[in-house]
C-alpha cells in the first residue's frame, strides 16, 4: 500500500508543472493571505485563476516566480521544490517561467525589439540567434515590423503584445500572467487570450490569474478560485 | 496525502538551460555578456555626457592633485638626494682672529684623538667657493670687503657616532677664544631629510584622503545611475538576470569613469609640468644645472591609470554590494 501511494506521487510528480501542497503565505501584519492551497497543473495544461481582489492571487503568482516564498507549505515547479531553491538559483528558476503584467513592465527608453531581446541577452545568446528569436516572438504575436518603435508610440494592446512576446521567447514552459487583460477593452482581451491559447497548444503550461468572470467563462479552461486565500474551486 | 519532494536543486540542472550546455557554447556566452556589459556600460556613458564629463573632471582633478604632490616631492628629492648626511662640523672663526692664529687652533683641534680630519678655508678661498656656486658672485664683487669668516672644517672620527658626544664635542668648539660659533652641517642635512620624509608621508596621506573621496564619489555617481535604471534592475531580475549580469554593467561604468579620470589626471599634471618647465629649467641654470625636471615616468603613468580604474570599480562594487540588494521585484 506504501509503495502504491509513492508510485502514485512519483507518477504525479512526473507529469506536473506545477504543483502546490498546502501552501500558506502569511505577510507580516497582514494574516493570512493564503491559506493550505494545494492543486497542480500539468503539463501543456492552461488554467485560470480568479477570485475577488485581495483574494491571493497576485501572491500565488510571486510564489511561482520566486518573488515570494511561502511560509508553510512547497511549491513544486517542473519537479523541483522552490522552498530549497537557494538565492542564487532563482535567476535560473525564473528562465522556465515566462511573466506577463497588467502594466506590461516595458523599459519606455528601449525600443520593442530590445525589450523582448532582453531575457536572451541575459541568457548569453549571441547577436544573429538574439535577432533570429526576437523575430519569431514578435511575428507569433502579430508586432513583426514594429521592432524599432518605442513601447510608447504603441496602444495598450500592442504593448501587452511586446509583454507577451518578451515572456515567451525564451521558450519557458511555464507562462504566468498576472491580469493580463486588467487595462484592456473586451476585444483586446480575446485576442490576448486567444493567444495564450495558442502557446498552450504548442506545449506551454499557462496560468492566467484575471477576476474578468465573464471572459473566463467564454473560454472553455479549468477555473481556479481563491476566496480569501483559501481554494474554494478547483 | 501530502506529497513531500526533498529533491535538492542542483545549479548545473537550472544552467543546462542558459544556452546549450556545452564548454564552447558556455564560453560563447560568456563573452556575448561582457562584450553586452562593456558597449552598454559606454553607450550610458555617452548617452548622458555632461554630467560624466563633471564626474570625470572632477575625479580628475582630485587624482591630479595626489599626482601632482607626489611629482613635486619627486622632484624635490632630486635636490635632497645629492646631499649626504655626515658628521662634519664647521667652526667659524672670530673676525679679528688672524689666519696665523686660526692655522695654529687647526693644528691644536688635529692633536685630538677624536678628530678625523681638519681642513682650513681661509677667506679668500671661501669667497672664491662662494662666487662659484652661490650665484650670487656678482654681488659679492660689488662689496668692499670680503665679508667671509675663516672656516674650520673637522670632521669627527666615526667612533663618534653617538649623538652627545658629538654634542659635548660641538660644546668644546663653542667655548674655544677663537670661534665665532660652531656648526654641524648635518644639522641642517637631517632637517631637509626629515622635511623630505614628511613631504613623502604627507603624500602618501594626502592621495588616501583623495583616493578616498575619488571613491565615494564614484559609488555616488553610480548610485545616481542605478536609482535611475531601477525599473531596468527590477524587470532584468524579472526575467531572470542573475546578479552578475545586472553588477556588469555598472562595475564597467565605475571603471569606465576610474580611467577616463586617470587619463584627464594626466593630461592635467603634464600640462602643468611643460608650463613650468621653461622657468624651472632658466632657475636651474642659473644655479649649477644640476637640476632637471621630473615627469610622470611610464611606470608611474600605468600605476596612475590602474589605481583609477580601480577605485572606479571598486567605487561602484561598494555601492552594489549595499544598494543592489534593497531592489528586489517585490
């Protein structure tokens, strides 16, 4: 029976992406902002993640990407728990995730190929592949013959499309989005959406947190709900 | 049931996914980092020229000016070095004391066991000397009367080496009918020896003080730079820049601005010495030529370029070390 359950947990590990076993994530002052959360995502799987304001979903995101730790609990990210991952590893752990803001986080003095070429530069790749990649990206979101403009000549949607084009050029199999559609009109959004779409059909994990109920519900994906840091629908 | 992974993280697992994995591609890398941290690190530079270019002279003026002190000391050792400290004491005989007289206190002072060697400078002798090198030879012409006293020069045996001994000797001197008063010339040698090693220490502290300030000023001057690029620091580390790639950057301007100062130092204490060149060098002559200029040699140049860069990189290191850590994405 032993064997049988680690069997079933190795198998489990084996196929996940991502995966929270009880996490609690208590900010000084503040409580609990999240409370014993557990579920996974597997691989190639797209998720949302919703709930009212405040509700944690933001801080599930940073403990994904390393910007928080949890305070009880393990966040397991393609087979490796990030609790034991020391300081200088998180640079590397951030590579697999692929973040994408509600403000776009755009350096405004940099043109848009030189902000999505900056996760290659970090990575050490040379000239011709940094151009060769930054291209794809920004043909993939539908900017290719921007790449000289500057993010603030763009509209809303096409800098949230350099965002996106940024956090997936590296090729991360994990994509993270934190209200990704929170200052877009509701057509915009379904493009964007449609997007991400796309990148899970060819393989990528994505979790998008968005409290947008009714765009959600047009799409056809799994819903996780936070309700005061507790998951109440999964 | 709780699902417990302790699976340590090992580096190399997360590094695999840089670029490629092997050596060359690693090397490859590398490279592309630090040619990206040198261009952009100048491109800054240039981007904001004015207030580099203040940084710069001002770095430069307070590395100048150690420079500057520690030529002028060099130079003045120039002089200083010729001069060797020995225990020779000159006597200075009484005007009305005929040269017969002083000729016989020689004889009586060679008697002494104590004495070395006795040497009489009569008075035409020490005009002549003195028209010779003093510079002053027309002026001397012009007096009426040879102003010079008769000289005695004793020089102690080295068995004399003790301090008071020679003191009681110098005492001796003084008390003799005949001498107008006794000197010993390595008085004055150990005074400008002492002066010489004070110059050399105060250059050594003055270019601390400065070398100090140079360095703050550098970490401020990145300081500066990095609150300004905070936004950049925070969405690198976003998107997984480790903490090498963000000081990079920041550790080429630091030495960027250490050099750029060294080399406007340079230029500065250069210029400085080829204008007074000319007058120094029309002094000299009019002594006995013995005299010429010293200028920032090679190996002085380089140590001068070095130290620059150095604190420059140093500079901006401290600030990186204490400031970096306060920018983190949360």
């Amino acid at each position: 029976m032993q064997m049988l359950l680690s069997m079933h947990c190795l198998l489990k590990t084996k196929k996940s992406m991502l995966q929270f076993d009880n996490v609690s994530m208590r900010y000084p002052g503040a409580g609990d902002v999240l409370r014993n959360v557990s579920f996974h995502l597997e691989r190639g799987e797209m998720a949302f993640l919703t709930g009212h304001s405040g509700a944690g979903k933001s801080t599930l995101l940073k403990l994904i990407a390393l910007i928080e730790r949890s305070s009880r609990g393990q966040v397991l990210l393609d087979d490796q728990n990030l609790n034991q991952a020391k300081d200088r590893h998180i640079p590397f752990i951030r590579r697999k995730v692929g973040l994408i803001f509600q403000d776009y986080k755009l350096l405004q003095d940099r043109t848009v190929f030189d902000n999505v070429a900056l996760p290659l530069i970090i990575a050490g790749y040379g000239h011709h592949e940094v151009s060769r990649r930054v291209r794809a990206a920004l043909d993939k979101v539908g900017l290719l013959g921007k790449e000289k403009k500057y993010p603030a000549v763009l509209s809303g949607g096409e800098q949230q499309r350099v965002g996106i084009a940024r956090a997936v050029v590296n090729k991360p199999p994990m994509i993270l989005a934190d209200e990704p559609t929170g200052n877009l009109d509701p057509e915009l959004s379904a493009e964007i959406m449609h997007l991400f779409e796309q990148f899970q059909q060819v393989g990528s994990t994505v979790l998008i947190a968005s409290h947008d109920v009714l765009l959600i519900a047009q799409m056809n994906y799994r819903v996780l709900k936070l309700d005061h840091g507790q998951l109440v629908e999964s | 049931m709780r699902h417990v992974t302790k699976k340590p993280i090992k580096q190399e697992r997360w590094q695999t996914k840089i670029s490629g994995g092997n050596f060359v591609d690693k090397l490859y890398a590398y490279r592309n980092l630090h040619a990206h941290a040198l261009f952009s690190s100048l491109g800054r530079l240039v981007a904001s020229r004015f207030s580099s270019a203040m940084t710069i002279v001002v770095l430069a003026i307070a590395i100048s000016l150690a420079s500057g002190f520690y030529i002028l000391v060099a130079n003045l050792q120039q002089l200083a070095g010729n001069l060797e400290a020995s225990n020779q004491i000159s006597l200075f005989i009484k005007d009305e004391i005929s040269e017969v007289r002083a000729n016989k206190f020689a004889d009586s002072i060679r008697k002494n066991p104590d004495i070395q060697a006795v040497k009489l400078i009569t008075k035409e002798q020490a005009l002549a000397e003195f028209q010779l090198y003093s510079g002053f030879g027309d002026a001397v012409k012009a007096l009426e009367k040879n102003p010079l006293p008769v000289v005695i020069q004793v020089l102690p045996k080295n068995s004399l080496e003790n301090e008071q001994a020679l003191a009681v000797l110098l005492d001796d001197f003084e008390r003799a009918a005949e001498v107008d008063f006794a000197q010993m010339d390595m008085q004055w040698v150990k005074r400008v020896q002492s002066i010489m090693e004070v110059a050399r220490r105060g250059v050594i502290l003055l270019s601390l003080l400065l070398g100090t300030g140079v360095l703050f000023i550098t970490a401020n001057t990145i300081r500066l730079e990095l609150y300004k690029r905070r936004d950049e620091v925070v969405i690198a580390k976003l998107v997984g820049a480790t903490n090498g790639f963000i000081h990079r950057p920041f550790l080429y301007s630091g030495f960027w601005i250490g050099f750029f100062s060294g080399v406007t130092a340079w230029f500065i204490v250069t210029t400085i010495m080829l204008i007074l060149k000319r007058p120094v060098e029309t002094l000299s002559r009019l002594y006995d030529d013995g005299f010429h200029i010293v200028f920032l040699g090679f190996t002085e140049t380089l140590a001068l370029l070095l130290i620059s860069s150095v604190l420059g990189v140093v500079g901006s290191w401290i600030v990186l070390h204490f400031q970096l850590r306060q920018l983190k994405p949360e």
